[in-house]
C-alpha cells in the first residue's frame, strides 16, 4: 500500500510540473496580445529548443465558436493569431490579428496542440506554404522560416501587435429592385384621353427591376454596371369601333456604368458612395386592331383600315449619384441599401416614333418630359 502510495504521489507531482510548464508556456504565447504595451526581453531562447528550431512569431489561441460567427468562417477546426512579433517571419509575410491558420505545409491545424506538434517538424530556412481565412476568403502563401536567435534581439521598448485593416469587400452582383420617383404627368395627360380610356400610371413612382454588379480595382474602388427597367400592358375596347381593342405598351429603362469608393466602418457594416453614367428613356406603344386578318385582304388592312401600330419613344442621357450602406450575414450574402437621385438630359426635346430601321420621326406639339426623381433600392447583394 505505501508502495502505491509513493508511486501516485510521484505521478501527481509529475502532472502539476507539466501542468505548470504548459501554463508559463502560454502565459509567454498569449502575454504580448493581451498587454501589447508592456515592454518584454524576447531574445532569450526557450529551454531545450535547439538553435535551428523554426520561428514564426505567432501568438495563438484555440478558435472558439463565437470567433467563428464574428469573423464569418464556415469551419469548425482551425488556429486563432491573436498578436505578430514585431521583425518576426509572420510579421514580414504580414500575418495580423485575427488571422484564422488552416494549414501549414499541407496539414490541417485542427487546434492549438495540433500546431505545435506540426511546427516541431520544422526547422529554420525551411518554406512552407500557409492556408489562411482573411476577410470572407482563404489565401494561401509560401513563407520562409526564420530561427529565433537571428530574428529576436534584446528590446525594451513595446512590441507592437499588428492592426487589422477592415476590408472593403471584393464586389459581387444580386437582382436589383429600385423605386423610381419619375415625373408621369405627360405620360398620363396622353394615356387617360377619352379616346384611350388607360388608368393612369402611378405618380408616386413606379418599381424597376433588373440586375447589378460590382469589381474591386484597388484603394476601395470599385467598377461595375447595373440596368433597371419597368414594363406595363394594358388593354381596352376602343370607344369609337367596339369591334378594335387598343393595347398599350409602356416601359422605362435606366442603366449605365457605376463607380462606387466602399468605406468600411466594421467587419460586416459597409458604406459607399458613388456614381452611375448611362442613358434611360420612356417608350409607349399602340396597337389599335379588330383582330381580323385575311391574307387576301392585308393590302386593303394595311392601306385602309383602322388597324395601327406604332411605337413612341424619348432618350435621356442620366447622371445618378447615390449613397449605400450594406450589412454581411455572411460571407456571400449581404443586406443592401441604396438611395440616389436620378437626373436625365434629354437627347432630343421632343418625342420620336421609332421607324422599322430606328428611324425616328417628330410628334409635333411634344411636351419636354423629364426623367428625374429619387430613387430607393433595398435587396439581398450575393458576395461582398
């Protein structure tokens, strides 16, 4: 029994020593990220480390669940960089904080302990290729190891933990749905003629739809296009002949070249602001018809009766400047909301029917239409 006894006191004694290296040791990981301010001796080796044991000046943590959420990665395994050495490897090959390790030279780096069992297979000068997750996406690197001895000299000033730049995101595209607040009076004042009988179109404005995109081209910048438009077919009996039915056809488009500058004000919380250059317009089309066609008869249809088709059409070129604000749910899907305000010169003061070859003809007595209003986009943006 006292045999026993002394053997147990042995093994427990031998545990609190392990115990007790492994906390100094990740008291000395962890010191430099918690208190980046306090000034520390880093030149002397670690106990029993050989003199060309690989150096990457890393502070790191077990990655917690809560991280993961916060920094958007999809993953369950994986090494937190809470802090960089100052002239360390990590520091030259630009490792930060918050930086998530996913794999060095080919092998998973499930946690902490896992790391440290990898790292030892290393030796200064060696390169080893490194698979990081940064800001929604993985990049990998090829990095050189340095030694401890030739990279760590006597220092009593602060080591300084490397900043996290937030990132503007790297663009992406989504299905755009915009209210426009478009001036219809001229619109209306022709459709709801007695002769025509149409409800008049909304004056409040009207929703177009369409689709949108963006690239990244550096500094937070980023170029793209987008393209809107709305379309409406109405049908009444004509008034004057119960036998024709008059069809109207009315559409607006607006579209262009866009130019945004992103401000990031945190991780997920995005701003711009920016510009579209491009054209619109306003097209009406009639077709007033009995629905009675005879091949024998199409020249006496064509020629002489009451059947008409013609389409009317006015170009702007449009200016919209616009503000976004854009909320990340993760990594490929986004929140988006835009406001702006649509300003369009006309090319021609008066309307045009649009000819079989786009020819255009006056309408005489045209009123100068305008294509201006706010304009309002909320929707789901895929990618960031």
């Amino acid at each position: 029994m006292k045999k026993f006894t002394y053997i147990l006191l042995v093994l427990v004694a031998f545990s609190l020593t392990l115990t007790a290296q492994e906390a100094t040791n990740a008291e000395m990981r962890g010191s430099i990220a918690k208190d980046a301010d306090t000034p520390m001796l880093i030149n002397e080796s670690i106990l029993g480390e050989s003199d060309d044991a690989a150096y990457f000046g890393l502070y790191l943590e077990d990655l917690t669940f809560p991280k993961a959420q916060e920094l958007s990665y999809p993953h369950t395994y994986g090494v937190l960089i809470t802090g960089v050495v100052k002239d360390s490897p990590s520091w030259h090959y630009r490792l930060r904080q918050d930086d998530i390790i996913m794999q060095i030279g080919g092998r998973q780096t499930t946690n902490n302990a896992t790391m440290d069992k990898i790292l030892q297979s290393f030796r200064a000068g060696d390169q080893v290729s490194i698979a990081i997750f940064r800001d929604g996406k993985v990049e990998s690197l090829d990095m050189t190891l340095g030694s401890r001895s030739s990279s760590i000299t006597t220092s009593t000033s602060p080591i300084k933990v490397q900043k996290k730049k937030l990132s503007p995101g790297y663009g992406g595209g989504s299905w755009i749905p915009m209210w426009v607040h478009l001036d219809m009076v001229d619109i209306n004042d022709l459709i709801t003629d007695s002769t025509l009988g149409f409800n008049k179109t909304r004056e409040n404005g009207v929703l177009q739809q369409g689709l949108g995109g963006k690239l990244s081209i550096g500094k937070g910048f980023f170029l793209g296009g987008q393209v809107t438009t709305y379309s409406d077919i109405k049908k009444k009996t004509n008034a004057s002949d119960g036998t024709y039915h008059i069809w109207l056809k009315q559409q607006n488009m607006m579209g262009g070249v866009t130019l945004d500058r992103r401000i990031p004000i945190t991780q997920n919380f995005i701003s711009s602001v920016g510009l579209m250059v491009g054209g619109a317009n306003h097209e009406l089309e009639f077709l007033n018809t009995d629905s009675n066609y005879d091949w024998n008869d199409l020249p006496n249809t064509i020629a002489s009766s009451n059947n008409t088709h013609f389409r009317l059409k006015k170009n702007y070129l449009v200016v919209q400047p616009r503000v976004e604000l854009m909320y990340r749910f993760l990594p490929w899907l986004g929140l988006r909301a835009e406001a702006g305000y649509a300003y369009g010169y006309p090319l021609t003061q008066d309307w045009r029917v649009q000819g079989l070859e786009n020819e255009s003809y006056e309408v005489t007595n045209s009123p100068d239409t305008k294509y201006e209003g706010l304009t309002l986009s909320i929707g789901p943006w895929f990618g960031f």
